[in-house]
C-alpha cells in the first residue's frame, strides 16, 4: 500500500494494515532477545519482563536490539503520523508485550493521558498506533471496531465492555496475520486483543505516537550504542531533554516492592505460626 492509501483508509476506517512491514530476515535479529528476556523475570539488575495480570512487557523494551529501536524511529510511520495530524509527532507510550492464555483485555481508547498516580485522564486528539505482531497470529488476535475513531472521542469514555455488543457488526478482527504485519489504526478507535483460552502467548510491537503539544508520555530509556548519530528528529521523536509526564507502563520505576526474599521470609514465618497453632 502506498502511504496515501494508508492515511485515507485510517481516515474513513480507523486503521490500515501492512504485510510484511517488519521483515523475516530483521525480526531473526532481534527476536532471540526479545524470547530469552521474556523467559526471565526482572529481578536485582536482570533485564527480563515484568509481569501484570495476563501480560507480560519488557523491561526497558527500547534497549533490548538496535533493530527494534530502528522500527520505533522508522521514518514511514513517523511520516504517516506527521501527515495524519497535521504536525510534528512524539513518542508517547511504546512497550513489546506478551498476552497469556485467559487474559480478559477490555474494549477500550487510547486517546487519553495516564496521570503521575496512574489514573487516567481522557484527550480528545488525533494520533495514531501501530502494532505489529512480533509472531504468526492464528489466536488471541487484535479487534478494533471499524469507524469508531469518527465518533467514539465524543463519549469522554475510556472502557467500551458494557455497550460493546452494539457494535459488534462493526468489529474487525485481525486473525491469521504473519510476524511482521503492522496494524496502524487510531488512538480514538475502540480496540482489544481477543481473549484465548489456549494457546502461546502473542507476542506485539506497540508504539503510540502524539503530537508535540500534547503530554509526553511515560519516560523513555535508550542504549547510547543503539544511537550513534542523533538526527533532529531522532531528538524529536524521542523527546530528549523533555519530562516525562507518566511514569512507566506497567509498573513505575520507583515502586515499592517486596524482594523475593523478604516474600520468603515471609512465607516461612507464616508455616511457622501455623505449625505452632497446631
């Protein structure tokens, strides 16, 4: 597709998809990394995944492969951004992740802003997404309801669970797609990844872009080594010099968690008491 058929079919559709965006021969570089941290959990210094719910995400996912920093910076979506807004683009929010067999995702829009707290605030905005899948899709695929972006904004509503079934004609699923589709749709469009019951897990690139007079986004962490030279709008891009103004997805650096050994410790004392009690 050319790049003016993609913007009109996210214009009058909510998304465009594009075969083959990432190829074989670039995600065999990059993809042993990315499986062996997602075998690791990220503990003490260990660079792995970090678990929520039914998904897991990789730590500090822009550091993993310079190859996977090349696609966030890829100057065809930064352009499809840039025209489809109308003005120059940030990175926002960006995360390689993993949905696991029974995760329940909600309906829901990404036109909105996480807040210092995580709470969320919803934007009435026009930006864009692209999620490529990072493996052959045959289960737990991406649904997104067709024309939703025109009219879903106006709502002021970030979950869609509870009237979805009005518009389940309307719902286009992305099913049987090769590792390297890219999916680029709408922040404001009504989305999810179809729950499976069974299955590996599947495993995406997402990037979500915003204009530069919108809020930054969740913090951003690079390899120096991935980029050697800066271009001007490698700077804009990824936002260098700028706060960011919602901590990281999905869990915040600076979060109070127990070690595994104070989790231990824990565990035994408790079979202790009981063992006394008995």
């Amino acid at each position: 597709m050319h790049k003016k058929d993609i913007l009109n079919s996210i214009e009058s559709e909510g998304f465009a998809v594009i075969k083959d965006f990432v190829s074989r021969e670039t995600l065999d570089k990059f993809m042993p990394e990315v499986y062996r941290r997602f075998d690791r959990l990220s503990y003490n210094g260990t660079k792995g995944y970090v678990k929520l719910s039914g998904q897991k995400y990789l730590q500090d996912t822009l550091t993993v492969h310079k190859e996977i920093l090349k696609i966030y910076l890829h100057p065809f979506i930064i352009d499809c951004c840039e025209e489809y807004t109308g003005k120059p683009v940030h990175l926002s929010d960006y995360r390689i992740y993993q949905n696991l067999a029974a995760h329940q995702m909600p309906w829901h829009v990404d036109n909105k802003q996480t807040m210092p707290d995580q709470t969320e605030k919803m934007l009435d905005y026009k930006g864009l997404i692209t999620l490529i899948y990072l493996d052959d899709v045959d289960h737990g695929p991406f649904q997104l309801v067709r024309g939703s972006h025109l009219w879903a904004s106006g709502f002021n509503k970030e979950m869609w669970d509870d009237v979805i079934e009005k518009y389940s004609k309307d719902i286009v699923t992305f099913n049987n797609q090769k590792a390297g589709t890219a999916i680029i749709y709408d922040t404001r469009g009504i989305h999810r990844a179809e729950p499976f019951q069974k299955g590996s897990p599947r495993t995406a690139l997402f990037a979500q872009y915003a204009d530069l007079d919108k809020p930054t986004g969740e913090p951003i962490f690079i390899n120096t080594e991935h980029a050697a030279k800066l271009s001007e709008k490698t700077i804009q891009v990824l936002r260098f010099g700028k706060k960011a103004s919602a901590p990281t997805w999905p869990i915040p650096a600076d979060k109070i968690q127990s070690t595994q050994r104070e989790t231990r410790r824990s565990s035994y004392l408790s079979m202790i008491k009981s063992l006394i009690r008995i």
